[in-house]
C-alpha cells in the first residue's frame, strides 16, 4: 500500500493511505467508501510542511483532461483536470497561442491548487484566469460549481482555504485565456527586459519568466523547498509612513487596504538570508524561501520559521504569516 506523502519540501511524512483517483466518478466512490475516516486532499506537495505523519487517509487527483470548452472572437475557455501540473498546463495554452497563463510560468504545484491557492507571479493571480471551479463534496460526493465570483479571491487565499477548508475537492478549473496577446509587464524589471523587444509573444515572456526563476528560485527536485515560506505582509498607511521615516530605501507596494512590504525584504534585513538553524535554511538568494538542506524534519523548518518570525516582529512589529500549510 502506498503511503508515503508526496512534498516538494523533501520531508519525510507518512499517511494511513494516499489514493489517487482518476474521475470524478472514482472520487465519488472513494468518498461515500471513506464516510467516517479522516481525509485529506492534496496536490503536488509544494505548498504543505508536514510536522508529523498523517493519521487518515490522504486523496489526490488524477484528473488529467484538458479541453477547450468554449470560444469566442477574442477568447477561449479552456477546462483542465485538477491533477495537471500547472506548468504543463501553461505550456500548453502557450503552444495553441493562448495566452495569458505566461506570468504564471514554473509555478510549481497542480490546476486544483491554482485555484484553491490563488498562486500568482509577476502581477498575474490566478483569479484573473479563472471563471469557475468544478468541485465534489468531500462529505457527500455531490457536485457543484463555483463561479470566480462565489470564490472569495483575495492575495493567496480563497473561500476553499477559508470557509470552506476541506470541504471540496477541485476536480475541474476552467479559464478564460487570449487569442489576442497583451502584455502584462508592470511587475519589476519584466518591462526593462522585455517591452523593447519588437514582435514580443507569450512565448517570450514566458522564457524570460523562466529564466528569471531558475536563476532567482531554488529547484524542489535540487534543495527541497515549498516557493515562498511566508506572505508579503499588509500594513496600514501610517504604520508604513512610520517604518519608511527610519528605512528609506524599504521597497513596498500600495494596495486596496494598506500597504504592502516585502516580506523576503525584513528577513534580509533581520540577517537571516543564507543562514540556517541545523539542516533548515533561509535560501541564500531569496529571503522568502525556506530550504531543507537535507534530512530537515517538518519540527526543524517550523523552528526556523519562528525564529524568523519572532526576529521580524521584535524589529519591525510585524507579524509575518506562513503562506506554507503547517500540518
Ligand atoms: N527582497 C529582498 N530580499 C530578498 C528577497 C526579496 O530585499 O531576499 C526584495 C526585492 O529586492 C524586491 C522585493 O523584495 O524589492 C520583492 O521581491 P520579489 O520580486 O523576489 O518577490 P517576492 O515578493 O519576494 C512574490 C511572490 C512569489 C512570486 C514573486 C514574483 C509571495 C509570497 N511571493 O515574491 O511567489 O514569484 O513575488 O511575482 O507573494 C510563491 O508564492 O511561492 C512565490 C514564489
């Protein structure tokens, strides 16, 4: 029986049982099967930090179709099972000239978490993607769809993280991409590497966006990690008026309600980019990112990430939150 859980983190954790299902049928048949026993759904493992092993039985989606749906002049509307990785699923609209998904290139993890995890990069969410999510019930197999309005999308959250945590399993996300491209280069220096660039593609974009992450971004499969550790903080106009009086030089971002600081920024500042607490480490490129140097337990990164947070909170008076699902 298999039970080892997949994570990019690279840690070592165990459930009961881990099922893959590959319909929406089976998944029906699992769930009416497992009434009773603890169950929890994942994806690929690159948003969870397990810090023990799971007492129940762990689901994962094999959904792996995918298919235009719907067209329109300017648009297509395109149906993708929830067990796709996301890249390939990029890949694929890029190949057909779909665009939009460019942004999002190398994100790791699967379409289900796209759409539970409103992931985003270079100013793209995957809100502005979506425009329904196709989902069972986790409690009684029954259907239902959630239009992108119903869904509560708000900076790497959504009502399937909230209200409705572990109620539903994705099965389906149906996104509206281009036929026409429009560049969405406002994000850092996308538009000093790209916007001079005559007869610029999606295609380009998304190499440049690569290229930016391999080079910025460790590799799970090299240095286990699960992308950004921590969320970028919001804090209230005059809380950043206060903080930018004694550090001029702190990048930040205006937002609907405050003002938003780079987390990875007060991590640097508080001295722990490149150093490590045993085998668990700050990544020597990126602040933001919590690495397993090898051999890390979930116990040793989740101490790691309390000594930052307590760190940041003692300079600044902030309070920095994991993006990461602690288990
Ligand atoms: N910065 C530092 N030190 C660091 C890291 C960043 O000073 O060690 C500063 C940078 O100089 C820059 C600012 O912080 O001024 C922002 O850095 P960056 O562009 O690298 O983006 P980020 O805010 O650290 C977010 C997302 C990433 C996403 C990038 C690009 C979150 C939690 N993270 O990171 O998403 O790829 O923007 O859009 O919002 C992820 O969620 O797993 C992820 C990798």
């Amino acid at each position: 029986m298999y039970r080892k859980i997949q994570n990019t983190f690279g840690i070592e954790a165990q459930a009961d049982r881990v099922l893959e299902y590959r319909t929406e049928a089976e998944l029906r048949t699992f769930v009416s099967v497992l009434a009773g026993e603890t169950v929890l759904h994942v994806g690929a493992g690159s948003n969870l930090l397990f810090t023990r092993d799971f007492k129940g039985v762990v689901l994962h989606s094999g959904i792996r179709l995918v298919m235009p749906v719907h067209e329109d002049a300017e648009h297509v509307w395109v149906k993708a099972g929830a067990g796709i990785t996301w890249d390939d699923f990029v890949a694929y609209t890029i190949a057909r000239g779909w665009s939009g998904a460019e942004n999002l290139s190398l994100i790791p993890g699967e379409v289900g978490a796209s759409a539970v995890q409103n992931i985003g990069a270079y100013g793209v969410e995957a809100k502005d993607l979506i425009e329904w999510v196709d989902c069972i019930s986790l409690t009684d197999g029954s259907s239902r769809r959630f239009v992108v309005g119903e869904c509560q999308y708000g900076y790497r959250t959504s009502i399937f993280k909230t209200d409705l945590k572990g109620q539903y399993a994705v099965t389906y996300v149906t996104y509206r991409l281009s036929k026409q491209f429009v560049p969405r280069l406002e994000y850092g220096n996308l538009s000093s590497l790209l916007a001079e660039k005559p007869g610029l593609t999606a295609a380009d974009v998304r190499r440049t966006i690569i290229d930016i992450r391999r080079e910025k971004l460790p590799d799970p499969k090299v240095l286990g990690n699960a992308g950004s550790f921590f969320m970028n903080p919001v804090v209230s106009r005059q809380k950043f008026e206060d903080l930018w009086a004694l550090y001029p030089q702190m990048p930040h971002y205006d937002v609907e309600h405050g003002v938003k600081i780079p987390a990875g920024w007060l991590i640097e500042q508080c001295g722990w980019k490149g150093r490590s607490l045993g085998p668990a480490g700050v990544y020597e490129k990126q602040a933001l990112i919590l690495v397993n140097h090898g051999g890390a337990t979930g116990a040793d990164i989740l101490r790691l990430c309390h000594s930052i947070q307590h760190d940041v909170a003692e300079r600044f008076d902030i309070l920095i939150q994991p993006e990461v699902n602690v288990l």
